[in-house]
C-alpha cells in the first residue's frame, strides 16, 4: 500500500489508524538478494570479531 501524504492527511485520525495498522507481507526475495544479505551477516560478524580482538589485544599489550 502506498501512501500519499495529501491522501492521508485527508482521513480522520480512527481511518488513518486503521489503515497504517495493517501488517504488509513479506517480501519475496531472489536467491542473489538472499546471499547477498548472508554475505552482509558474515561480513558484519567477522567485523565484530576483529574489533573485539583488537581491542582485547590493546588492553594485554603493555604500553611504553
């Protein structure tokens, strides 16, 4: 569904209430999206990974 801001501002607040309460489906995703965003998590959590290494690496490693 679509909004308008000219149409929505012309309902009552209880219509427009109702009307943006509606869940949406899912979308259906292509199998290149799907890795893609497999891909992104992987990315995201190797990130994480080095960050924490980094920084624990940082606090054991003695200053001069």
């Amino acid at each position: 569904m679509k909004t308008d801001s000219h149409l929505a501002s012309a309902l009552e607040p209880s219509q427009l209430t109702a009307a943006t309460s509606l869940a949406l489906p899912r979308r259906e995703l292509g199998r290149g999206l799907v890795a893609l965003l497999v891909a992104l998590r992987v990315y995201i959590v190797l990130a994480v990974l080095v960050v924490i290494y980094a920084f624990v690496h940082a606090l054991l490693t003695p200053s001069s």
